[in-house]
C-alpha cells in the first residue's frame, strides 16, 4: 500500500499521508515516497495546484520516533537529508500549494506544512514543536522555516514550553492563514482553491518565486552543517530516554 497517495483532479494534483495507523508519523519510506511523486508530477502543465492533506483525518503527528531512535549518526544524517531535499521539492513546487491541516501538524509534521504556501486548519487542530520535550534540537533548515512563520519569540516559546497551539492561536501567531469548523475544512478548501483558480497561473507561478526569493535566508547557505544540532541531539541520553519512553508510553525518567 502507498504510504502518499497522488491524485489528478483536472488542474488540481491532491496529494495525501496514507499511514493512518501511525497518524501519518513521517518516516523514510513517506519521504522516498513523496519525493518520487513530487518529481513525477512537477513538471505536469496541466498542473496548477496541489493540496496536501492526511487520509484519517490527521495531518502528520511528526517525526516516526521508533526509526529516529534506531538510526545510527549516519542514518540520522541520512533520514535529514531525505527530509529537507524532499521538503525542498514542495517547498519549489511550481504551482501553489496548500496544507489542509486536521487534528496534528507536529514537528516534522509542522514543517512539511509550512513547506506549503497557504495553510489552512480545522478549529480542532493542535500545532507544535515538540523536540525539547523528546530531548532533540532541531536542524537550521526546520527553524529557519519557523521562525519565517512566527519570528525568533514564538518560536522559542512553542519549543522552550512544548505546548501544542490550538489553532486560533496558530492563526493569530502566522501559522496557518484560516481555521474552519471540521466538519467545513474541506468545503472551505475548495473554495479558497476556486477563487486562486480563476487568476493568472503565470502571474501566481512567477510571483510565489519571487516571494521566495525575498523571503529566502542567506545566512543559511554560510552553514557548512546545518544538520549538526539534529545529529548531535540523538545522541544524547536526553534523546534516548525520551524516545524509549515514549515508545513504552511511559514517563521519562
């Protein structure tokens, strides 16, 4: 069984976690996954939007804690570069893309979201980073994508404290640009996709590059291992015990 499932809908490519089991937990084999199919349909013409939700009604809960606590330091920096070449992928995608985002968007989770232009979130969504809480540092790619969203404040708070923010919260602060009762996300949805439908797709397409382009961080291209933090954190007996624990659905020691 597909782990990311892709469907053409006309213009619209919609694109979803299927590991429903796991409440779409992102590991290695969803990452090769959806990597092959963004590169299979990124240079489709007749594509001019893609949305990206999570089959059983949750978005991504995060990172597979069970593959990340087994991975040696290479396989750590192995599972970093996968995730951000993929996340680059939609990231560039060259048409817009939007994140439908049902009960968790959390960790890895929340940066495969913000890999997307728009964001929009069901009124019983919780967001976070959790990493502190599991005794990880995140890697320069996630954080400068974060801190994009929110600014160095919030995003130190919703790390330094590991609350989950309700998706009011998550509106007010940047994260995502519209909540909708439940039952509606998906209505809502097709109706945000109409509206950007009946515009220019040129002028969408050569506009979301030149708004990269300004947004984009230069200091990050001076870092010569921006995947040091994550690397480093799992090795740590913070991120050991932690992951162990949540394993076991135990406390922490």
């Amino acid at each position: 069984m597909a782990l990311v499932l892709f469907q053409k809908d006309g213009p619209i490519l919609r694109v979803s976690l299927n590991r429903t089991q796991a409440l779409n937990a992102i590991n290695s084999a969803v990452l090769q996954d959806l990597e092959t199919g963004l590169k299979d349909h990124e240079t489709d013409p007749d594509i001019r939007f893609l949305v990206l939700f999570g089959q059983g009604g949750c978005f991504a809960s995060g990172a597979d804690i069970r593959e990340l606590s087994s991975l040696s330091e290479e396989g750590i920096r192995n599972f970093h570069r996968l995730r951000e070449k993929t996340f680059a992928l939609l990231e560039n995608f060259p048409c817009p893309t939007l994140a439908v985002i049902q009960r968790y968007a959390l960790g890895t989770g929340l940066e495969l979201a913000l890999c997307c232009d728009i964001r929009v979130a069901s009124a019983d969504a919780r967001l976070g980073v959790p990493s502190a809480r599991l005794g990880l540092v995140e890697s320069y790619e996630y954080f400068t994508r974060v801190v994009r969203a929110v600014g160095p404040a919030w995003t130190k708070r919703m790390v330094f404290t590991g609350d989950q923010l309700d998706a009011d919260t998550a509106l007010r602060v940047g994260l995502v640009e519209e909540v909708s009762p439940p039952e509606q996300i998906f209505e809502r949805t097709e109706n945000l996709l109409s509206r950007i439908l009946k515009n220019s797709f040129s002028s969408i397409r050569q506009t979301k590059r030149v708004i990269a382009d300004c947004a984009r961080d230069p200091n990050l291209l001076l870092i010569s291992d921006p995947a040091l933090p994550l690397v480093d954190s799992t090795q740590t007996p913070d991120f050991k015990e932690a992951s162990r624990a949540f394993l076991e659905k135990r406390e922490k020691k």
